[in-house]
C-alpha cells in the first residue's frame, strides 16, 4: 500500500494531499495567533468573485476561460476552502484513478498521462462541492432581491473589457446595500466598459445586462 501511494506514478497526487495537510496546519497555527490563512490569502486577492448563472461554459458568452471559472464556483467560496476542496478531490481522484488502472493492467499510469485525466474527471467533483459549500456558507449576498429589480442599480466594472458582444463582470449594489455579480454590456457601440468604471444598469438582456458609464465617476 505504501509503495503504491510514494510511487512516482502518484507523485502529483501526494503532493496534492501534501499541500492540503499543510494548509490545513498553517491554517491551525494561524487561529492560535488571531489570524488564520485563509483570512491573510483573501486579504490579498482582489475582490474577483464570479457568478455568472450558467449550467455550463458557453462559448458564445463572455469568454470561455471566465465561463469556465463561473461554472467551476471559483470566487463563490474562501479563495482557501475552494484550494482545499480542489486539491483534496484532484488527489482522491488521482489515487482512484491509479488503483483502478492498477487492478485491471497490474500497473499504474504515468504520473504526466494520469495527471490531467484525474484533473478533468475532478471537475464535476469540485464544481458540486463548491456550490454545496456556497449554500451552507454564511455568504454577504442575498436572494431577496430578483434580478429584474436590479435595473437602475449602480455599480462597478470588476473582471474584464465589456463590448458589444463581449460582456464584463460586473458588482452592482441593490436597495439593501447587498452585492450582485452579474455581466453586463455596453448600451451602445462607441460605448465600451473597461475595469474600474461606474455604471448604471438600463435594461436585462437575457440572462446578461445592458448598462451605462456613469460619466459624473470618471
């Protein structure tokens, strides 16, 4: 058993379970002194959450890659928790995958054929562990609001360049202070949106905004 788990065709996936023990002890280390890492690593990265209500990455929205993240739920728990649960499940995943392989050729895959399989049969793994922890998770949003009622609302441009065509990520503030992530497109076609600018939302366009520069925030 042990010879199978230290062989170099799970490599990557030991140093996967590795990097999650010692997160999980620096996290510990961490709460004794006030501060875990989790709140120190979100401290540092920008405000990039993304929720861009798709069942699955469509290449005719914004852009594959942002597409990709949203469906994966990156930004939509702790940056720390997502790495855990990513890491966990790509190991897991990996010492299946091997064990498997093993028991039906009596011998593992190459750890550079078996990384990337494990890595893409981890996916769906990561993805329904994300969205179970996003609902069980105290989170600053909230769902009073629809998102019909967030025309008018003001915001700002947070991920992205948007043009006609090509939406951007967008934080807009309802009524009740809340924050929403939504994409959004410029209302006109000398008008486009770059990261940093005010805006105003004019009309919901399908499952995507239409808005406005708010020239008075430039």
């Amino acid at each position: 058993m042990f010879e199978f788990i230290f062989s170099a065709a799970n490599v990557p996936f030991g140093v996967a379970l590795c990097i999650v023990f010692f997160i999980a002890l620096l996290e510990g280390v961490g709460a004794l002194f006030g501060a875990g890492l989790s709140q120190f690593v979100d401290g540092l990265l920008p405000d990039m959450d993304i929720d861009l209500d798709v069942d699955m990455p469509d290449s005719t929205n914004p852009g594959i890659f942002v597409q990709f993240l949203g469906w994966l739920r990156v930004g939509q728990v702790p940056f720390i928790i997502f790495l855990i649960v990513m890491l966990t499940l790509f190991g897991l995943t990996g010492f299946a995958l091997q064990s498997f392989v093993a028991d039906i050729f009596s011998a593992p895959l190459p750890a550079w054929v078996a990384a990337p399989i494990a890595g893409v049969l981890s996916l769906p793994l990561i993805r329904g562990s994300a969205g179970l922890l996003r609902r069980i998770m105290p989170r600053d949003e909230t769902d009073a609001i629809s998102r019909a009622d967030l025309v008018g609302q003001q915001g700002q441009i947070v991920l992205g360049r948007a043009t006609p065509g090509s939406p951007a990520q967008a934080r807009i503030t309802d009524q009740l202070g809340n924050s929403h992530y939504v994409m959004v497109e410029p209302h006109s076609d000398e008008a486009d949106l770059k990261q940093g600018d005010h805006i105003t939302l004019l009309r919901q366009k399908e499952n995507q905004f239409v808005a406005m520069k708010n020239h008075t925030e430039s």
